[in-house]
C-alpha cells in the first residue's frame, strides 16, 4: 500500500519561504505513472491527473497553484493562477502562493529573495540552461542578485547524465568555456560525456551575483521509488513538482 500524499521539505534559512517536492506516493496513477503523477502531457489518464494535483493542493496555502506548459526555452512570466503560460519560469511577489515546476530529471531551480519578498522558481535541463532560463528568471525578480538565494531541487546526477558532444558544444558557445569543467569524458561510450546539471547552474548563478546556493543533492534516476526520471524509465513515466511560496 503506498503512503498519502506528502511533500519533502527542505530546511532553507530564508523565514517566509517554503519549498516541497512531491515524490511518487500519495496518488492513484497506475503503472507506470504510479502514482502521483502531476503532469498532464505524458499520456496520463487525465482524471488520475486532475485528481492528483488536487491531492496536492490540498496541502498547499488556498491559492491555486500556478501551472506552466514548459517547453525548455527560456520565458519567464509573473505567475497568474488564472492562466497557464508557456513558459519555463515564474515568480510572484503574492503570499501564499504556489508556483510549481515539472520535472522528471531537468533541475527545478528556486529562487528567493533572502528577505522572502518574492519567490521564482525555473524548469532548467541542459536546454533551458543554454537558452538563459537562469538569466530571463534573474533579471526579471524585482531583486538584485546579492539579495537573491538559490536552491536546486532533485535531478539527474552527474554520474547518470550521458550526453552526446553536441551538448557540451551548445553549452560551451552559449556558456563560455567555464561550462566545459562541468563534463566528464563516458567511460561507457567514445565521445560522449558525463554532465553535471547542477554545477552547470551553479556556474551560471555566481556569474550573475548569487552567492547562496544549496542543492538537495538527490538524483532522480538513483531513487526509482521517490522518483520519476525519464532517463530511466522513458517517455512513459511520469512527473513531480517543485513548488515554493510565500509564506
């Protein structure tokens, strides 16, 4: 029997932000979407979905969450519960608030300000890193950067992320040479590397002037019973969340 629904919560130092992270429990998908989850673009059935994200807000401030339709660019839009943007990025100065991203091995990045006035939070895998996502969402809050904390969420870890050479080349033109530090030769396949995601962002926030930052350290495709991870488990798999809010 799978557990009720319930959120991680990591310990941040930032009173008046909260961030969760749902894992697989607590819903009623069925395999191999079991059982929470929350996206609504994986071929899913719909009611399982709705009724999972309703299980989810239901331990979440009485505003409806803020939805995105993610697509790996680089937008970011202020959140408005009445609309769902396509977009890879939101914030929000508004209390109580929920904004929430889709992952199933792309970092979801938060981002908060260290006096809890505003709250961002962008969907950031190697595409959207490459395209800005990180810069769109920072030079949009109503912060500057040294005001700023960063907390990266669950993803795929260096030791399971094997890309192909074009990537390394995509984030070397777009990211300078720094980012080449943060690729490690396959000792599986000639010519492809080893990504690191989260150093990747992490280059990516100091540049721009942040200087807290925290990772929760777990890899989406080492824990197949907390999480889902495409890598892993393929197209048809399912989706957690990241929410943060005001409180």
């Amino acid at each position: 029997m799978r557990p009720s629904l319930s959120l991680i919560l990591p310990e941040i130092d930032i009173p008046g932000v909260t961030i969760g992270v749902t894992t697989r429990d607590g819903g009623v998908g069925k395999a191999p979407f079991d059982t929470l989850n929350l996206g609504d673009h994986v071929g899913d059935n719909p009611a399982h979905v709705r009724e999972n994200r309703r299980r989810l807000q239901s331990v979440l401030p009485e505003q409806p969450i803020c939805w995105l339709r993610q697509v790996h660019g680089n937008r970011t839009v202020l959140a408005d519960h009445t609309d769902c943007s396509e977009a890879d990025a939101h914030w929000t100065t508004q209390r109580r608030t929920p904004l929430a991203i889709l992952t199933a091995d792309c970092l979801p990045v938060v981002i908060a300000a260290k006096d809890a006035s505003c709250v961002g939070i962008a969907h950031a895998g190697w595409r959207g890193l490459s395209n800005g996502v990180l810069e769109s969402l920072l030079t949009t809050l109503p912060s500057a950067p040294a005001q700023l904390f960063a907390w990266l969420g669950p993803a795929i870890s260096v030791n399971a992320y094997e890309v192909g050479d074009e990537v390394r080349q995509c984030l070397w033109r777009t990211q300078g040479e720094e980012a080449l530090h943060h690729f490690y030769p396959s000792a599986r396949t000639t010519g492809h590397w080893m990504a690191d995601l989260p150093a990747l962002a992490t280059l990516i926030l100091h540049r721009a002037g942040i200087d807290t930052i925290t990772a929760s350290g777990s890899c989406t495709v080492a824990q197949p019973r907390d999480f889902f991870s495409h890598r892993r488990d393929g197209p048809a798999t399912g989706r957690m969340a990241t929410v943060v809010w005001r409180a």
